[in-house]
C-alpha cells in the first residue's frame, strides 16, 4: 500500500502525516497563524515533509472552503481569510513539496476516510462535522460527491428558510456560535463547563443539527449519516440529536452514528485520495 504524505490545514492547527492505509505511521502538528496567510502556511508544511524525505509517493492537502481547477477559495472568512479570488494552492504547493498533490475539501476528504476504512464502509453516507465551522461529505455508490466548483457537502451553508436575515445554518449552531452563547473561549471550555448557559447552548445547537439531519434524510435518504467533529464527537452531543428525532417515523428519521477514525478522518481520506492518484 502506497504511503502519502497527508496535510490537514485547519483554521487552528495544521496536521501533516505520513499514512499507510488506515495507519498514521507519523505525524506533527503545527499551529496556524492565521494572520500570515497561505504561502506561509505552505512554506511551514514543507518544512515538516522535508524530514521525510524518501518515505511517501502520493501528497494530498485538504482545506476548509471549496477547492476545485487547483484554486482554493473561502466560504467563511472567519475560519481562515483568503483572497477573495482564490489562491492557486495546487500549483504553489507542487512547485514548494516537488511533485503532483491531490486536493480536497477537508469534510469531503473525512467523509472518504470514514467511507473507506470507518464506519461507513461500503455504505450510502453523508458525513456530517459539527465543529468551529458545520460541514458534510457524501459519498454514493462507492463515489466522493464534489459536485460544481467542489460546493457539494457545504451543509453548514444551507440557509434558515425562517430567517429574513438569510443567515447560514452554521452561524446559529456551529461550535463557533456555542462559545459565543455559552460564554466561553470555545466550544469545548462549554462542554467542560457545563453550567446552565453552556448547557442551555449545547442543546439548542443539537437540536438545529437534528433538523439539518431530517433535511438531509429528504434530500439524499442516505444509509446512515456519520457524526465527526470537535462537537459531534463531544460526550453526550450525539444523544442530544437522537433525542431530538426520537418521535419521527423510520422513514422521516435519519439514522444516525458515530464517526470512529476521530481527527485522524481527514488525513486518512486525503492520503487514500492522493494514493489513488499515485497508483493510477
């Protein structure tokens, strides 16, 4: 099995790893800074692959925001700033790390991870991240779903039909807006805190997410819908959505687990991604 050099860059930290497979044979992380913008980011990820030099064949980068024709462009500015226009990550990154690199939305490279070696092996799955930012990936009959410009999956951008403000759905449920309402630094300091106000938040945002997921189940009627994320994958959040849709039928109520490769998901499916390139 073809080893790959694995980048998840990420609004906070960015992972880069060797895998083989399912397995992270290695693996550093190095903070984002996110004031200093993509050629930055880039030059910090070729200096942890340098050290390894030798050991991988395939390189694949995924990214928050849409990545498609090699151009990388935000959706939410709030995650990580990029020039309105895009950036030519593909070719910036071949030119810094010295061969070809798969590209991919950083959901849509969890979903194929979960897909490929997790749970959601071999089934119809949308794989839904509930963390700083909402998220999804779908994967159907053993197909990554990109869609136009790579917008597929983009579930956190759905718009609330009730709302005039036409506000995305993850402005009033994301881990983001949990931090906000609860209080505190970010989502995890609520699920840690757990006072009455970070409480009050935790449920609000999983019931807004279990209404995501009906529409989903609509939409797309999928075999099982994977949770992931910092929030998804927090203890007690995933009840919380199944509590929510306990009263629905089987057939309007989604069926709902957890997702299992962890914040390892990302860089698992882009290594298999980019590994598919090397080996075709």
């Amino acid at each position: 099995m073809t080893v790959s050099l694995a980048v998840d860059l990420g609004g906070t930290k960015t992972l880069v790893a060797l895998v083989e497979g399912r397995d992270v044979l290695d693996s550093r992380a190095v903070p984002t800074d996110r004031s200093a913008g993509p050629e930055a980011w880039l030059s910090a990820i070729a200096e942890v692959a340098e050290a390894w030099q030798g050991r991988y064949r395939g390189i694949g980068i995924t990214v928050t925001g849409l990545v498609s024709g090699g151009l990388w462009r935000p959706l939410n500015p709030e995650t990580l700033a990029l020039p309105d226009i895009g950036f030519p990550l593909e070719e910036r990154a071949e030119a810094l790390l010295g061969r070809s690199v798969t590209l991919c939305n950083d959901a849509q490279a969890a979903a194929w991870g979960e897909y490929v070696f997790g749970a959601g092996k071999g089934r119809d799955m949308v794989f839904l991240t509930i963390s700083t930012g909402i998220g999804a990936g779908i994967v159907f009959q053993g197909r990554l779903l990109t869609g136009r410009l790579g917008l597929a999956g983009h579930a956190g951008q759905l718009v609330d039909m009730a709302s005039e403000a036409d506000a995305p759905i993850e402005d009033c449920s994301s881990g983001r807006w949990i931090a906000r309402h609860a209080g505190t630094t970010d989502a995890r300091a609520a699920f840690e805190k757990a006072d009455t106000r970070s409480t009050e938040a935790i449920a609000l945002s999983a019931r807004r997410v279990a209404r995501l997921c009906r529409n989903v189940q609509f939409l797309l009627a999928p075999e099982v819908i994977l949770i992931g994320g910092g929030v998804g994958l927090a203890a007690g959040y995933l009840p919380l959505l199944q509590g929510a849709l306990s009263d629905l039928d089987d057939i309007r109520r989604p069926h709902l687990e957890r997702a299992i490769l962890g914040g390892d998901a990302g860089i698992i499916g882009i290594a298999a991604l980019a590994s598919a390139s090397v080996e075709h």
